[in-house]
C-alpha cells in the first residue's frame, strides 16, 4: 500500500517528503528525520570484501569527526543546532547492493547527504539519485558526467592531482630524464596512466616504455620490476597502485637495485615501506597525501578542521591504520557542514545550491568548482593540492601546487591522452 | 638482455615454487579425499597471517614461526577432514559447498583478527646474492626456492618408498581395494589432509614477508592452482610439478616481454588447449575424472 | 480441486508480498526474483550430471548482449532480453565444443577457465564492453500501463511484478522441458550414460541441448538486471557470485524443481536482510559461512527434504523422486 501512494507520480522534493512521512506512519525508526535533534548522513561503501580497505577507514574517520563536532555543539541550522550520526550500509562494491542500500538510507533511514566510494557502485545508484534528489559524493570523479547533477567530487579529483607531483619533481631534480610507469588493469589505474602521461610529457620527461599494466590479482611483482628497471630509467612511476601493490613493487625494486626516483599517487603505510627496504632507499620518494601531523596544515589556507587533532584522535583510535581515505570523507563532511550551515539547512537541494555557491572551502584551500571539460559538469572541486616527498623516514608536505593552472597550460595534453584510454567522459559508455 | 633473460628465469623459478607447493598439496587433497577444497588458497593466507601473529607480532625466530604456522595449518587441514570431509565423504559437491564456507569464516576471522587492510611483517632478511648489476636473488626468495625442492623432494621419498606413502597412493587410486588390504582410510585422509594443508600454509609462511598479507590474498593463489592442477592432470603430483613451472615460466616471461594482463589471458589458453588435445592434463588418467 | 485454490493462494501471496516489505527489501525481492531464475535454469545443467563454475559468467553474456542492443541498436528492450537469452544459449553450443570433451572435475574447472576467458575479454576490450567499468546507463525498460497497473519501473514493486511475470514463465517452461520426454532423457544421460548411449541416444546432443537451454534461461536473468540496476561490469560476474548460486542450489537440493529456489530465498534472506538487521557487518560472512556448512552437515539432502517429509506423508502414491546427485 505504501509504494502506491508513493509512487502516484512525485516530484523530487514531495517525494522526499513524503517518504519521510510513510515511513513515520509505517512506524519505522528512521522516522527521526526531523524528529530528535539528529541529522543523519549515509555512508555507502564497501565494508567487507576486497574493496573494503577504501571505505571502512573512512567511516572510522567519519565516526571521529561526528564526535568531534557532537562535542563542538552540533551542525547549527536555521532552526538550531543538530548532532550528526552517521548509517552506513555495505555494498560490497557490487552495483545492485549499492542500489538496494541507497534506497533504504533515503527512505527508510532518512539521511540528508549520502558519500559514497564511487566507481562500479554509482552507476546502480544514479537512477535513485535521479528520482529523489538526494546529494551524493564520490571520491572518484570519472563517476561525473553531464547527466550526474546531484553527484560532487568535493575531496579528491583522482587522477587530475597526480600532475602536481611531476611537476614539482621536473622544477626541483632537473637532472631526471626518463621514466617507466605500471598499473593495475582497472578503472582507477587508467585514468592515472593517462594523467601521468600527460604530466611527464608536459614536464619533458621521457617515457622509455609504454606503461605495463598487470592484472589487479597479481602477488608476485618481481617480473614486473625486472621489466621496469631494465632500460635503467631515473624515474619509477607507480600510478595510482593500491598499497597492496606499492608495497611489493617498492620492496623489489630495493632488492633488484633500483637506486632512482620513485613516484607514486599514494605511499599508505610508509613506515613500513621503509622497514621493508631503507630510509636511504625511500629517500625522496614524492607522492600526494599527507600525514595530517604536518605543521604545513596549520596554514590559514587550509579549510580542514583541526588536522593535527584529527590525526592524533585517529592514530590514538585505530593504531597504524592512516592512509589516504581516513580523511577524505571527513573533509567532505567539513564541506557539507559549512553548506549546510549557509543554507540554514540540511535539505540536499539547498545544500548542494550553498556549497557550489562561489569558491568551495576544499581541505587543501578554496577551490573552483571545475570539470566541464573532463567530466562534462562542473561538480569536481579543483584548487591546489600538496606534493608530499619522505624525508629522513617521515612524510613532508614539500608545496601546494595549483591544480587549475597547469590545466591552462597543459590541458590539451591531458585531454590527448585521456582520450588514448577511453577515459573522455564521452567515451565511457 | 642476456642479464634481463637471466633475471626473468630467477622470478620464473621462484614463481614455480610457491605455485607448486600450493598445487601439490591442492592434488594430494583431491587425489586421497576426492574433495576440491576450495579453501586451499585460504589455507595459504592462515599460514601466512600465522607469520603476523609469531613473527611479526610475538617476535619469535622467523623459523620457528614458519614450523608452528605449518603445523597450525597442518591442523586447520585435520580439522577440515574431521568436521567437513569426513561427515561428507559420500557427498564431493557437499564437501565443496563445506569448503566454501570454511572459506568464508577463515577470511571473517582474519578481518576481525587483523583488519581489512594489508599487515605488516618485517623483513626477515635484506640481503641479496649479486650475480651481476642486473641479475640477483634476494635470499628471502631463495628460501622459498629450497624449502619447496626439499618438501617436495622429502614427499616424493615419502609416497614412493615409504609404507604410507604406498597406502596413501593405494587408497588415492582405488579405496574399496585398499580397505580391503586393511589399510585404514581414515588413517591416510588425516595424513594426505595434513601435509596437503601444511604445504599450503608452509608456502603462505614463507612468502609472507614477500607479499601484500591481506584477508584476500587467497583469491589469486587459488585461480593460479586450479590453472596449474588442471594442465598438470588433476590426481597427478607429477604433473602438478611439471604444470607448475611450465605455467610459472610462461606467465613471467610474457609480463616481462608484454604485459601482465596478457599473461593472464595466454596462462588461460594455454589450459584451455592442454584440456582440449588431451582433456585429463598432461599427466592425468581418465578414471580419476 | 485443493491444488487449483493453493496456487491461487501462492500467486495472490506473491502479488501481495512486496506491499507488507520495506522499500529496501523490496529492492532486494527484484535481485530475488532474479536469482531464482538463474538458480533454477542452474538446476537444470546439473540434471545432466555436469556442475559448471561459468553459468555466471554466461547471466553476463545474456546481460552484456542485451545492454549493447539496445545502447548501440536501439533495440526495444523486451525484445533485446530475449535476443540476450539467445545470445546466452549461442555462445554455450560454441562452448560446448571443447567443454564437452570433458567431464565431472575437469568440466568443473574447464568451465571456470571458460568463463575467466570471456570476463578477461570484456576486461581487454573497451570498446565496444567499456572494459573494467563495463557499461553504464543502460536503458531501463520502458513504463507503460496495463488500464488497470500503471509499471514505473524505477520502482521495485513494478520491476517485481514485471519481472516476476517473466520469471514464473520461464520456470514453467523449464518445468515442461524437465517433464518432457527430452528432460527425462536429460536423466537419463545422467544416471544411464553408457545405457542412454547403447539404446542410440546421442548424449553429447543431450549434453549440449540441456547446457544451452540452461545458459538461454541465464541469459534472460542477466538481461532483466542489468536493465533494473543499468550498469554491469566484469566483475559482477565474477567467481563470488557463482560460488553464491553454486551454494543455492547445493543447499537448497538439486532433487527437486523447488530445492535451489528454496536455498536462493532462503540464503538471500538470511544473508541481506537477517545478517544485515542484527548489525554484524564484518562477522556477516563468519555467520553465513558457518550456516552452509551446519546446513550441508544436517541436512545432507538439502532444505528441500524438510519439505519432502511433509509433502510426502500426504502423497504416498506420487512417483518416486530423483535422488540428490552424489
């Protein structure tokens, strides 16, 4: 009975509405929408399974931001403040999973801003963040195209940063002429594959091979190694490899004798790295996120609160496990509760208009909203992003580097290769 | 490219030793209980995370961690005979579906034990036999390389010469006949479950300072194994040996001259053909189908 | 007489169902009424005495073929499901030449490596498969109205009824092909091979006849996902979920037409919604894991022998059903 009164032609925001009163007639808990002094947000993303190790730090992250800004008084709307409590549902990075958890935090749950992971699950969901207008993130914008208008990109623009770190490499180590690249086989490794071209043409930089690409289930990477170092290149580049790849990659170049530069998208776990190999080994290996202790952080251009604190609260919390995506959903929790308070609420329409309103307040400084090139909508936010380099075993935010003007540079490059791997938001079908 | 040549056969020899201590503990299980333990690839990830625990964690002698990690595998292994494949034994898919679950509570408990991320072990040993410039052998590798031909060395002398070793194979081809010569059945299912896991986990121990120790690293050794027992012919320990480096040297040679992703693609067809021109794998007979 | 007012009871409980479920369960009930398709044209290859590991693998067929009528030929999307069964039931008899060749383990794992080599091209080809990513933005299947129904198929209880009606066909057909002189001859391969054979029954046409059927019903249930959910990929096709509907039908018994449906909905809903209720996210497999082995160590004979030791004491004089496969 309910679905039909649901389903007698809505709008977006009755729909919503009316969902939210079903459900309290229906007498479920999620009827706490606007009962209860309590906003809830969705946390969508893989909790067990392969893909886990992006989504379950983020939702430890969230949880720490939830009580640090409980604590703080809450998210402060038009109507007074409210607490924050996060729902997640495991989609197990399946598509129909994510479909069927969308639904139930939208409609049951009542949740007012869902993040996601993105990548093979968004596709399952677009149709219901077409229908209900619900606000989504993702941390991976090639999920953006011209049709997504409810879906941001407010954290990371992967692949797009990779360029700051080649360029920063270029301008500081000259010397360094040539270098190799090998990805997995998937659909963050090809993005990075083309972006990392494109950094290393513009930046003059040779490529002595084309990139290798191995399959996502390979353990064993001496061979890869073997191949990579055999035309003796400066410079090793490892794309955007998840850690389980870095880590065996990084361990055999040490032991095959590779003494050159090493650049990579993440370098999660590092201290571990270094164990494995050597503090000289790792010495000067540039990569993109930082450790949130590092005092370059604390500068007024930095949007993300209390960096340090948020750190320390998750090392304290979950011992050795930081890595790239225990901050990014927080960030974009610090994103939406800055829209959320200019709108005066937490309505996903008035959010989303309040947060693309102007500069974005992006962790790493005020950025653009950008995209329309790449992705065909302008809802990836875009600013400067930190070239991180080890030194002396700890990780070191080396600069900021805009994002933006090496696009008005060396767009065209970037859209040349893109264009190579079918990574045009035309292209992917 | 003579040291590239030569460099390529040292990954493709270490390859074919890990593949093969799994493979062949994969065939033992298989040719003695009948059963396709599914959970062999989780078996390998248990003997490496007993590494995390021992070594990387309890600080114990990196030997002495990988000896108790082949015997709690090696018991993981009777475990299963016991309360899955024994209930089961009239059942081959009852035992299969049995495997998939021990699989699936061997991978929970890693996670809730460890996380769902990658663990860290230190390593064991930094040093490196230098050839050449270009050509070297970490010895952490070299590890690997010697315990499987000893293993795998002792095994054969185990089946060929030894009176177990006769039962073992006399239950594995006919178990009506065996039983009748009064060897106990159950006897050699504990023996063949037990060094079959064991190789499994002694192979994960070792390897576990080389790679990425996660709750799913199971996944790829167990593909890599199905590949290597069916080209070898699956009842044959022989020919799980023989598949095992051919399938080694195949793979390594074609990521480091293309890529890996066609490595794959060729290791694939390689056994599609090898089971269309003779479709019990090399070595196989056709009663053991 | 009774039997004519149970199935009414059955349909109208069937039609009432998705009105007494949350909006999420009944997003699970479409993925349900899916599987169920796939499990049980899953039963009728084993009928043959063959288990393959690529029967997921050839829903994607379906699925993928489907997609691709429709995104680059415009084909209307009823019709393209079907055309995706087809295509399902085609690539199995081009299958079927080397697999055949082979049985019991080996077909077992020649189907695997089969199947990881359709995926692994799906991978390498993004043109026309989108490679990793697979496809996106696949047309839904288009509203219309019955007079006195309107299916908006953004809904789940629409797609429920719309699929539902599709399923229950194709399960009738399935029904009549197993009681059919060629299902019983399906049996017969099975139990009798060198007999079936002496008596001048080509048991590799039967083989192929039964794995291209199954595989044509597949196809139909990969077709009516991808246009509700409107992506596939590669890796939904992978070795996880066969080793779900492998489960299904083990648990469930593959005796009986009803026994892996029974373990489809029976698992589903412990899994999605019983696991999911109680909150136990990273013990959710533990729990599953330990509940297939506890059902497979007591109930040997699969879910469907409780129901048999009902259903039996009433109809004593029904003819004697096939046991499980050893």
């Amino acid at each position: 009975m309910i679905s039909k009164i649901v389903k007698s032609g809505l709008t977006r925001r009755t729909f919503l509405k009316s969902t939210a009163v079903t459900a309290m007639s229906a007498g479920l808990p999620a009827a706490s929408l606007a009962a209860g002094n309590t906003i809830r947000i969705g946390f969508l993303a893989p909790l067990t399974g392969a893909v886990a190790a992006w989504g379950k730090p983020g939702l430890d992250g969230c949880q720490i931001w939830a009580e640090r800004v409980n604590a703080a008084g809450g998210i402060k709307l038009g109507d007074g403040s409210y607490d924050v409590e996060f729902v997640s549902y495991d989609n197990e990075y399946d598509p129909a999973k994510a479909r069927t958890g969308a639904t139930k935090l939208i409609r049951e749950d009542g949740v007012s801003f869902i993040m996601m992971l993105g990548g093979d699950t968004w596709p399952g969901v677009q149709p219901v963040a077409d229908k209900t207008g619900m606000l989504f993130s993702t941390l991976l914008p090639s999920d953006l195209s011209p049709d997504t208008n409810t879906l941001i990109a407010p954290a990371e623009v992967h692949p797009i940063y990779n360029v700051t770190g080649v360029e920063w490499l270029a301008e500081n180590k000259p010397e360094l002429k040539t270098a190799v690249m090998c990805a997995q086989d998937d659909a963050l490794g090809l993005p990075s594959v083309a972006t990392y071209l494109a950094a290393f043409e513009a930046a003059g930089i040779e490529m002595l091979d084309a990139p290798l690409l191995f399959d996502p289930a390979t353990t064993d990477f001496a061979p890869v190694v073997t191949r990579l170092i055999s035309k003796s290149p400066d410079i090793v580049c490892l794309d955007t490899c998840y850690s389980d790849y870095v880590h065996p990659i990084a361990e055999q170049l040490f032991q095959q004798g590779f003494t050159g530069q090493i650049i990579s998208c993440t370098a999660d776990f590092y201290d571990q790295m270094i164990a494995k190999t050597s503090e000289e080994f790792m010495e000067g290996f540039v990569f993109q996120f930082p450790d949130f202790d590092d005092p370059a952080l604390n500068g007024d251009n930095i949007n993300f609160t209390d960096p340090n604190g948020f750190y320390e609260a998750f090392n304290t919390r979950h011992p050795g496990q930081w890595g790239a995506v225990s901050w990014e959903y927080a960030s974009i929790m610090d994103l939406w509760k800055a829209a959320a308070e200019k709108a005066g609420s937490a309505s996903p329409d008035a959010v989303a208009a309040a947060m693309k309103e102007g500069k974005g307040k992006h962790a790493f400084g005020d950025a653009d909203w950008w995209g329309t090139e790449l992705f065909g909508i302008d809802n990836a936010l875009v600013g400067d992003w930190p070239v991180v380099a080890i030194e002396s075993g700890k990780a070191r935010i080396k600069d900021f580097r805009s994002i933006p003007d090496w696009y008005a540079k060396h767009g065209d490059l970037l859209i040349k290769h893109m264009q190579a791997y079918d990574q045009m938001w035309n292209q992917r079908s | 490219m003579l040291d590239l040549l030569a460099q390529t056969g040292l990954n493709a020899v270490y390859a074919a030793s890990y593949i093969s201590l799994v493979a062949v503990g994969l065939v033992l299980i298989f040719g003695v209980m009948g059963v396709i333990n599914f959970a062999h690839g989780e078996l390998f990830m248990a003997g490496a995370y007993a590494i995390v625990a021992l070594y990387a964690e309890l600080h114990l002698p990196f030997f002495v961690a990988v000896a108790i990690g082949l015997l709690f595998v090696g018991c993981l292994g009777l475990l299963m005979e016991k309360a899955l494949f024994r209930p089961l034994k009239d059942n081959p898919l009852g035992g299969l579906v049995a495997s998939i679950g021990f699989l699936m509570i061997l991978q929970a408990l890693a996670v809730m034990g460890f996380g769902v991320r990658m663990v860290h072990i230190p390593p064991v040993t930094q040093e490196v036999i230098v050839f050449t410039e270009k050509v070297r052998l970490p010895v952490a590798r070299l590890y690997v390389i010697i315990a499987a031909i000893v293993l795998l060395s002792a095994l054969w002398y185990f089946l060929k010469r030894t009176k177990f070793g006769w039962a073992l194979r006399a239950s594995a081809q006919d178990p009506e006949a065996a039983a009748l010569q009064g060897i106990s059945i159950t006897m050699t299912a504990r023996i063949a479950m037990f060094i079959g896991a064991g190789l499994a986990g002694i192979a994960g121990a070792l390897t576990a300072p080389l790679v990425s120790v996660n709750p799913h690293m199971g996944h790829s050794v167990i593909v890599t194994a199905f590949i290597v027992i069916i080209v070898g012919g699956v009842g044959s320990l022989e020919g799980a040996i023989v598949a095992s480096v051919a399938y080694a040297l195949v793979h390594t040679f074609v990521t480091t001259f293309y890529d890996g992703v066609l490595a794959d693609i060729v290791g694939l067809s390689l056994m599609l053909v090898v089971l269309i021109v003779k479709p019990t794998g090399l070595f196989g007979s056709a009663d053991r189908a | 007489m009774p039997k004519f007012l149970i199935w009414i009871a059955a349909l109208a409980a069937l039609i009432a169902l998705p009105h007494g479920l949350s909006f999420s369960q009944q997003e699970i009930l479409v993925f349900l009424t899916i599987n169920v398709l796939l499990v049980a044209s899953y039963r009728l290859l084993t009928l043959t005495g063959e288990w393959s590991l690529g029967h997921v693998v050839i829903m994607g067929v379906g699925a993928y073929s489907s997609a691709l009528l429709t995104k680059k030929l415009g084909v209307y999307v009823p019709i393209s499901m079907l055309l995706g069964g087809v295509i399902a039931a085609l690539i199995a008899v081009l299958l079927s030449f080397p697999l055949f060749r082979m049985k019991g383990f080996y077909f077992l794992i020649g189907s695997f490596a089969a199947g990881e080599i359709i995926r692994l091209l799906w991978k390498r080809f993004r043109d026309p498969f989108g490679g990793a990513k697979g496809i996106k933005g696949i047309d839904p299947m288009p509203d219309f109205s019955v007079g006195f129904y309107q299916f908006d198929f953004f809904e789940p209880t629409s797609y429920y009824y719309f699929a539902g009606i599709i399923v229950a066909v194709c399960l009738w057909i399935l029904w009549r092909i197993e009681k059919s002189p060629v299902g019983l001859t399906f049996h017969a391969v099975h139990w009798q091979d060198k007999l079936a054979q002496a008596s001048g029954v080509n048991v590799r046409a039967y083989r192929t006849l039964a794995f291209a059927i199954a595989s044509g019903f597949a196809g139909i249930s990969g077709a009516l996902l991808a246009h509700y959910i409107g992506t596939i990929n590669p890796n939904a096709f992978d070795i996880d979920l066969m080793v779900y509907v492998l489960t299904w039908a083990i648990v469930g018994g593959t005796a009986t037409f009803y026994g892996p449906i029974l373990g489809c909905v029976v698992l589903t809903v412990i899994n999605e919604i019983v696991l999911r209720e109680l909150g136990l996210e990273q013990m959710r497999p533990l729990i599953y894991g330990a509940i297939m082995i506890l059902s497979i160590l007591f109930l040997p004979n699969g879910l469907e022998s409780i129901v048999q030791k009902f259903t039996k004491r009433r109809a004593a004089e029904g003819a004697p059903e096939r046991r499980p496969a050893e």
